[in-house]
C-alpha cells in the first residue's frame, strides 16, 4: 500500500470523453485503475496515513485554484525503460503544477523526491511496450491539433494497493 496525491482536473465533458475514449484503446496498464489525473506526489509507502494527509494540507495552505491549458502530446520512457508513457502536457499552468509538485516534497516528503527523473507536468493517456507505436500515436495526436483547457480546484490524497486507487481525502485549494 502506498498513497500518492493527484489532482482531478475539471475539465469540459468533451475533452473527459477525448481523453477517456484514447486511453481505453491505448492506456491498457493505468485506464481502468484511475481516472485522468495529474500526479504530484509519486508514491510513498513508509508514512502513516493521518501524517501524509496532514503533511498535503500544510503544504497547501493558501495555493488558490489555477487554470491550465494544454496543446501538445509527448512520449517519455517509464523509468524502469521497460515501456513508453504518452503524455498530454500543459502549456499554460505548467509553472503552477511545477510549483506545487516543489511545494509538497518540501518537508516530509522531501526524502522521496527523485533526482533521476524529471518532473514533467502531465496527464498520461497511453502507454507501449513499442517506442515507435507510442511516437506515431503522439505525431498523429499532435498533426490533428490538441486544445484542451481545465482547472485545478483540489487535490486528493489516494491509497494504492493491489493496482486499485481509493481517495482518502479530497483537499481544496
């Protein structure tokens, strides 16, 4: 059992329906554990639940809600390189996710902030065993043209055991 914490976008029912709709062809590993997300806090399993909750509601005190938009789609290699993760990535409001991603690892958490991997601000939308397939879903994603816009107004606090996601607690901004 682990907890992480992740932001459910709001998001307009057409792009929720975009989104969903490519990852049930093309997220065979993640689409039918969790709804879109973007995670700000990556797994950690060595802290009670009651002091991981109240460690996310001292770092977010006094964040407001902010708007993002996104119009690109990338690929990135998982950090074990055994698959590729394809990413929707945010132009507008990649700085605030940046920034509260920096805030939450700043005290307790801060000993599970990994150094080998970049933080890249994202909603993952499919993942392959095949680096190529993964590219030319992202070129075609990319030559269609993306646009999605949403807000952040909250974060959850989730458990994750047996690759299933259960929300703790949900923490407004």
């Amino acid at each position: 059992m682990a907890y992480l914490v992740i932001a459910y976008p709001k998001l307009e029912q057409r792009d929720f329906d975009f989104i969903q709709n490519y990852r049930e062809q093309n997220d065979p590993r993640y689409f039918s554990v969790v709804d879109p997300h973007i995670t700000l806090v990556f797994a950690i399993n060595d802290i009670d639940k009651d002091s991981f909750v109240s460690e996310v509601k001292d770092k977010i005190a006094g964040i407001q809600p902010f708007d993002f938009e996104i119009k690109v789609a990338t690929i990135n290699q998982n950090d074990d390189g055994k698959y590729y993760h394809e990413f929707l990535v945010p132009d507008a409001g990649y700085s605030n996710i940046v920034k509260l991603h920096d805030r939450l690892y700043s005290g307790l958490f801060a000993p599970h902030l990994r150094f080998d991997i970049d933080f890249i601000p994202h909603i993952g939308i499919g993942n392959s065993d095949d680096a190529k397939i993964s590219r030319q879903r992202i070129d075609e994603l990319n030559a269609k043209g993306v646009s999605i816009s949403g807000r952040v107004d909250s974060v959850d606090v989730i458990e994750y055991a047996d690759d299933k996601v259960m929300t703790v607690e949900k923490i407004a901004l």
